[in-house]
C-alpha cells in the first residue's frame, strides 16, 4: 500500500468473496437472448500480460455496464490450450504438455480472479480436454460430409524450427518469418488436410459490408485477404510448350505487351531448369520474391500474342507467384509499374496503349475519335509519358489498331468476347485452409489410413479419438506412438493406421464462443435452440492480430454452420473492438526487451481498482498507451481521495435519509450547480459507455468526484441530499471499472460496514452495485455542452475583461443575461433559408419593434449566418448562469450578480447576445 493510499487487499478480497459465494456472474440457461460479451480467450503461457489486463478489463467493464442497465448478461472465460509453445515447453522440462498447460492455467485463472473479472466461471471451456476437442473432430467429420474437407498434395509453408506445417497467414512479413519463433519459412511438398473455405469466398467478402459495428481497418484487411480479382483468362502459346493459360485484369492493354513472364516454380520453368543451368541457378539462387526489385530470366522461348500475333521473349520472373493467378502474365510495362521496373532493367520495349481520357472541356464527345487518331499519328501530347515511370489508370486505348479510341472498360468486355481463347474469370488471393500440423500437442484429426479403403473418417460413436501419452522426441512424437497409430479401418476391419497430423489450433477458436452457451452438452457441440437465441457474440474484444486468421475462420465456421446445422445467424460477432497494446516509453512490452510491466505487482501494490482504472482512463481502448507509473500513482491517489469523501459524508447521508433529487437555485445556487453537474456526468458518461469510450466516460466521473470534492469543501453545511446523489452516481459510473471500492462505498452509502461479513454477504444479496440501477439523468449531452460551454465562454469573458482592463481588485461583477427576442431572431436565422433575412425578422412583430437594435442584430446575425448554431434558451441561460456564479465568485473574489437585460443597464444590456452574456465589471 502507498502513503496515500487505502487497504485495497482487504477491500478486494472482501468483495472477491462475497461475488463468489454469491454466485454473482452466473448466467443461467433459461435467460432470453443476454447481451453477450466476450474478450478473445487466451492462451495459457504461463502469466497475464498487461495486454490480457486490458483486454479483459474493457469487456468486463462493459459487462458490468450492461448488468447495472438491466440486461442479462453472458461474459464466459475460457482456454485457447493446444498449441506448439506448451510442447516445446513440456520438452525442454522434460514433462508433458497437459501438465504443463493446466499449471498455466491455474496461474492465470487466480490472477485473473484477483483482477475482479466478473466471469461465469461454470461455463469456463479448455479446448486441450476431450470433452472439447470431441467435437473439433465431430465438426471436421461434418465438414467431410459437405465435401467441404480435401486432403492433397501440397506445397506448404514449413518452419524448421517448429518442425510444422504454417497456414499463409502465420507466415509473417517480407521476411517471410514463422509467426511463433521468427525462423525463416521453407516450402515442402506435403500431404495436408485442407478446409475449402474458398468455397465460402465471394460470401466472406461480400458480407464484410454488413459489419458496421468493425473497424474499418479489420474489414480492409479481410478484403484484402480474399483479394478478389475480376479479369480474363486467355492463352499463350509458347513455342515447344503449347497454350498457357494467363491471367490479367487489363486485358485492354494486350497491345502493349511486350514480354511474357512465369513463376520460378511454374511447370514450364521446373522442365527448363533441368535443361539450362542458367534457368536453374536463377530458380535456386537468385529468385527473391519479396526482394526490393523485379529480377529474371531470358528462357530464349517466344510466346505468340493472341491479338496480334506478335512473338514476344518468355522470362522466369521472380515477381511472378504461382498461387496468384496462373502463375503466368502478360507484361505491360507501359501500363504496369512492376513491370515497367522489369523492363527496364532488362531493356525491353515500353509501348504504351492507353492514354487519359480528354478533358470533356477539351475535347468534345464527337471529337473523340479524330482525338484519338491525331494520338497515334502525331504522338498528341494526351499520349502518356512512360519512360519513367507506367500510367496505370483506366483511360482510352491507343495503338491498339480497331480498338482505338474505345474506353478501358468497353475494350475489356470486346476484347474478351474477340480472342478465341479469353473468358471472364475471377481470382483470389484466399487460399483453402490447411489444417494439418506435424505435432503433439493439438486435436488429432479423426481419420485412419488403410491400405485398401484409403483415408476413412472415424466414426461419431467412436469419437474422441483421444490422444496418446506424451513421448518426449524430436519431430512429431504422434509418429512415436505406435500402439496408438495402430488401428482398424472402420470400414473394412482390416489393419489401418491413425492419421498422426493434428489440427491448426485455429480450429479451436473458430467456433468456441457457441461453447459457451452449453459447455457441458453430451449429446452436440452446442444447444442449437439457445445459440439461435443467444448468438451472435453482442461485443467481441481482442487484438488487431487476429483481424485475418481467427477473424476470418470464425466467420467461415459460423456460415458453414449456418447452411449445415441449423444456426440462424451467419456472423459470429456483431461488433467488434480492436484494443490497442498497453507499451512502456513507447515500445511494445516484451521479455525479450525486458520492458514487462508485472500485473500482479501492480496488483499487490495499488490495488486492481488503480490498475484498472489507469488502464481505462489512460487513452480510447483501441489506441496503443504508455504505462506510466506516475500515472498509477495518480489514480492510486485519486480511489483514496473519493474514499475518504464518502467516508467523511455517509454518517450524514444516511442519517438524513437523503433522497431528494437536486436543490433550489433561488435557496441553494451552489447546490443547484452540484445537481446539475451530476445530471451532465451521468449523461455524457452513460453515452461513452454505450460508445465503448471509456476514457471519456471515466473523465467525466472523476470530475463529478472533484466537483463534489471542491463543494464539500466551499461550504460549512452541505446538503446532503445533493451529496448523497451526487456520491452515489460517481461511485456507479465509476463501477464498472473499479467494482471492488464501488461495492465498498456503494454500501456505506448505503448504511451498512462493510467490514462486517454478514453486512457484505447482505449488501451483494440485496443488491449494492452489482445490482443496482444505473443513473438516469434529467438532461441530455447537447444540452450539457451547451450550458458548459457557456459557463467556461462567460468565465473566460471575465478573466480577459479584468487583463485587459487591468483591475486588480473588482467590487462586483454584474453578467447580463441576452433578452428574449435575440434569442427568437437567432432561431429564425438558424432555421431560415430566405435571402433577405432581415426582412423575415422583421415580419416578427415583437422584434421589429426593437426598432433600430433588430436591425443590427439581423445584420450581424446575415454576417455569420455559416456559422450559428443554437445556445440555450433565455430562461436556461440565467439559470445556468445562476448556478454557476459561485465559481465566478471563488476565482475572482467579488460578488457575482446574473440578471435579466430588462433588469441591466441599457447600454450593458445592449452587448448581450444568446450564449453570450454581457459583462459589467465595477472596480
């Protein structure tokens, strides 16, 4: 415990207990459609992580948020287990994954419970069990059934280290480097299990469009992954090598295609490099993809342009990829910046044949065609500059003989129709998943290999298909398990052996929050009837890392499961909050750097609460924030302030039994301000909590607690009543952050001691905060930054009044408030669309007869006319003002009058206008 702090540990564990014996987080079957909320499980390595802290205190804070606004609400916890960091982790212990895995776990599940997440722990799943990854292989065998499963040859991505197979999307960077351990990745011809989700393609990308509650950010990298491309699939012929099948999305620059290029690994370059050394060497040695610039080479083929006839020179490329498009282009380097780079290096024509399109103010539609002939005859300067650098955009086509003069557009859909052997076609970057990894410690894939019926699904009734003891050896120890691999075909009964690969992990959590629902259900993977009513997940939080991969598989299960198993909702998370990452002095935390900030000393030392709050206070949850352990301290100070408030006022609020609403501005103006200021927290802090904004919502609350604070301490007698609301709202906004001290001063407020158990066990069964209302205030947002505006617009007034003028010591400040038909004329000029707006005021009898004042108004008001926007109204204003003179009193030390203009001074009152009151300062 700091100096200036409070006993946290008794305080969080007291109410850590309480929750618990009340079984407060529980959500029970037979609930109607719970706003379900949920923070991407982790995986179990050991410790919570200040990225983990955040991350789950942003859904539990919402959570708790929607439990104190009345909804029923779902916020499971559970266990990404399987995984190759536990293996090797076993191995080098000399121990076993599971072990080593449930350890973690109870590491974790502890710190997490000293956090105060409020979890339904019964329905916590651990996807390493049987009893759940069970029905991993009942969804891999359903997925079978649907032909949704293939297993192939193919050439995958292989981490040396791991000694494992990696999806495209574990492949990190232009490095290429294995996701886990940063091991350059090598490529393998195996047998893999793959997952279709091509199939799923055009959905997956079409639907992107309907998650409104998603980052655009997300939804941008999820396109991008599919990558769909429209274009057209046409023929070359290389000579001694017959048609090759190319693909282009630009098939209206044929004409300028001067060179045609294949992958390093296409079969034509695989068949030339066994011929030609040079071909070879290139191929193994030179070949980088991802390098800063296009390398090649010169095969010495020729391929025959289908349009024109032209024989251009075939290069192995390195810029070619063979799982993008055919493996085989058409290069363009006038109208390609890629392969204008090529050509350059290499010397070969730049022909351009498109130019931009005529400025329509240049070139008159029926002059079109004389333009485009005046381009190719005379090398008109629309023609493009291409020697340094390709013009890319969509244009007109020129040098492209009877296709001249036609837009890009119509020349694509004509040219596709012309070639013999062209055809529209589509292409995706999204590849099938491949499912298969060489390793122990993951959901075995349920299949047997038998000699004469091939690969056989293992049957439902004999499922899980459980692994083996763990056997410490090197490259995947499933291969090691002999009586385990052998087996009996399920089919013919002959001798068959098990499938040894296990499933990518993502499968896991690809379907793991419809667990949730019904984690103990013996008879599917989930209640059909309640996930209908339950699904989808209402928030979904997690890192931006998982925005492709996890992301995506989710959606790809959740539709599969859709068309398949009778799931009435297509998308598994209808929002979705990206959190940014919790960093000290401006880099990621990391072992590695040795820059780790420890939760749990943050915990023993200021408490959940502060860790909690500083957390959520600190910046919007998905920008990245500096750990600052000033900052702690701060927030430390702050939880301790606001306990010894309360604790010096509940006596008296209680003793009062004070449960008036607000105070009487003409009686009490300093109260009415107070109220009124509670009224604004609540209503600015209950729309950033909607928003997910909790910064700005806790901003709000903390500056009720200081507003309380500063009054408390500006009067001898403080109604207690205004305390007592005011106190009781600060500590429910600031609730669902810190819950433990909210719970303790709730009660206080409330009468009871806390400290007592039998008033704590009381306090949670009756319903402190956990169960109490949230605040309702009496005013909206707009109305809130109207009247503070106001009051920080008047205050301001007076402070450069008395610079300027230099009074050192004012005897009274009058502030005047704009008489009624200003504020009628503002409205007309706010709403009016009239030309002559002076004359529309003046049709307003009451205004006209302000005489020569109405007309300098109006004038004014014609000047700024882009600019108004409306202010309080009349009465609001003096009101407001009212309240808030004490203010102006406290900073200034002189007495503060707010008066009507009909009670002023004319020639004060002249000056005030709405939202801005004259000023009157007498020395």
């Amino acid at each position: 415990m700091t100096d200036e702090g409070y006993d946290h540990t008794a305080i969080e564990r007291r109410w850590q207990d309480a929750w618990e014996a009340a079984n407060a987080y529980r959500t029970p079957d037979d609930v109607a459609d719970p706003t379900y909320v949920l923070g991407m499980y982790p995986y179990p390595s050991g410790k919570l992580h200040m990225g983990h802290v955040r991350n789950y205190t942003i859904t539990d804070a919402y959570a708790r948020y929607r439990r104190l606004r009345g909804d029923d609400v779902l916020h499971p916890m559970g266990w990404d287990a399987f995984g190759l960091p536990a293996e090797n982790a076993a191995k080098e212990r000399d121990t076993n994954p599971r072990d080593w895995t449930l350890d973690c776990i109870e590491t974790m599940k502890g710190q997490m419970q000293s956090m105060g997440f409020g979890y339904d722990w019964d329905r916590e799943i651990t996807t390493c069990t049987p009893d759940y990854y069970r029905w991993n292989q009942w969804l891999f065998t359903r997925f079978h059934e649907e032909g949704l499963v293939e297993r192939r040859d193919a050439e995958v991505n292989w981490c040396p280290s791991c000694e494992t197979v990696l999806a495209d999307e574990q492949v990190e960077g232009e490095a290429e480097l294995c996701w886990r351990c940063d091991t350059p990745v090598e490529t393998r011809e195996l047998d893999q299990w793959f997952l279709r989700i091509t199939e799923y393609a055009d959905e997956l990308l079409e639907a992107i469009d309907d998650l409104e509650g998603w980052p655009n950010s997300v939804r941008q990298m999820q396109r991008n992954w599919i990558g769909r491309q429209h274009g057209t699939e046409l023929s070359f012929e290389i000579e001694g090598h017959g048609d090759v099948e190319a693909f282009t999305t630009r098939v209206d620059t044929i004409h300028g295609a001067t060179f045609f290029a294949l992958a390093p690994d296409h079969p034509i370059s695989e068949a030339l490099a066994e011929t030609d050394a040079d071909v070879r060497r290139f191929i193994e040695e030179a070949a980088d993809p991802e390098g800063d610039e296009p390398n090649g080479i010169a095969t010495g083929l020729t391929a025959t342009n289908p349009v024109t006839g032209e024989e251009i020179p075939v290069y192995v490329a390195d810029f070619v990829l063979s799982d993008v498009g055919t493996g085989a282009l058409m290069a363009v380097p006038a109208h390609d910046e890629r392969d204008h780079a090529f050509a350059e290096k290499k010397g070969i024509e730049i022909r351009p044949v498109i130019a931009p399109e005529p400025d329509a103010a240049d070139v008159e539609e029926e002059d079109m065609e004389e333009a485009n002939e005046a381009d190719m005859e005379s090398a008109d300067p629309t023609v493009p500059d291409v020697e340094d650098d390709a013009f890319t955009e969509d244009g007109i086509l020129i040098n492209s003989g009877e296709y001249d003069g036609l837009d890009s557009e119509t020349a694509r859909d004509r040219l596709t129709e012309d070639i013999e052997s062209a055809s529209e076609a589509t292409q995706y970057q999204l590849r099938d998943w491949g499912i298969s990894r060489q390793r122990y410690w993951g959901t075995p894939i349920p299949v047997v290999h038998c000699d004469d019926c091939g690969p056989v699904m293992v049957p439902e009734e004999d499922l899980p298909v459980e692994l083996p003891e763990f056997i410490n050896t090197t490259g995947n120890p499933l291969d090691a398990a002999e009586e385990w691999t052998e087996t009996t075909c399920p089919e013919c009964g002959g001798p068959a052996e098990r499938e040894t690969d296990t499933m990518d992990t993502f499968v896991d959590s690809s379907w793991y929050p419809l667990r949730y629902v019904s984690p103990d259900l013996e008879e599917a993977p989930f209640d059909l009837e309640r996930a209908n009513d339950w699904m989808p997940v209402d928030q979904y939080v997690g890192g931006i890392e998982h925005a492709v991969m996890h992301l995506l598989y989710s959606r790809f299960f959740t539709k599969v499961l859709a068309d398949h198993e009778g799931l009435e909702h297509r998308e598994p998370f209808e929002n979705l909050l990206a959190q940014g990452m919790v960093q000290l002095e401006g880099e990621k935390m990391s072992k590695s750097k040795g820059n780790v900030v420890s939760p749990q000393r943050i915990v023993e030392e200021y408490g959940a609460d502060t860790a909690r709050l500083f957390m959520m206070q600190a910046a919007q949850p998905e920008r990245d924030f500096d750990w600052s352990e000033e900052g702690v301290r701060s927030t430390n100070r702050f939880l301790a302030r606001l306990k010894a408030l309360v604790e010096n006022h509940a006596d008296a609020i209680v003793a009062a039994d004070a449960t008036a609403a607000g105070a009487d501005a003409d009686e009490d103006p300093i109260a009415a301000y107070v109220t009124d200021e509670v009224d604004a927290a609540i209503a600015i802090a209950t729309a950033e909590y909607e928003d997910l904004t909790f910064n700005v919502a806790l901003r709000e609350a903390q500056e009720l607690v200081r507003t309380l604070r500063s009054y408390a301490d500006a009067v001898d007698d403080p109604d207690p009543a205004v305390l007592s609301r005011g106190l009781s709202a600060a500590v429910r906004l600031l609730a669902p952050v810190t819950p433990h001290l909210a719970e303790e001063l709730y009660a206080q407020l409330q009468g009871a001691d806390p400290s007592n158990d039998a008033d704590a066990e009381a306090a949670v069964e009756g319903g402190v905060v956990l169960a109490a209302e949230w605040p309702e205030a009496s005013v909206d947002r707009e109305t809130v930054r109207k009247r503070r505006r106001l009051v920080e617009n008047t205050r301001e007034d007076v402070r450069q009044i008395i610079d300027v003028a230099g009074i050192e010591d004012p005897e009274s400040i009058d502030v005047v408030v704009a008489p009624d038909w200003k504020y009628d004329a503002l409205e007309i000029a706010i709403d009016s669309d009239a030309d002559n707006l002076i004359g529309e005021l003046m049709a307003e009898d009451h205004i006209r007869d302000q005489g020569d004042a109405a007309a300098a108004y109006g004038q004014d008001l014609q000047a700024e006319r882009e600019a108004l926007s409306m202010t309080l109204r009349g009465d609001a204003e003096y009101d407001a003002l009212r309240a808030a003179a004490w203010l102006i009193e406290r900073e200034f030390d002189a007495p503060v009058r707010v008066v009507r203009a009909e009670d002023a001074a004319a020639d004060v009152a002249r000056n005030a206008e709405p939202g801005r009151p004259a000023i009157d300062i007498a020395e």
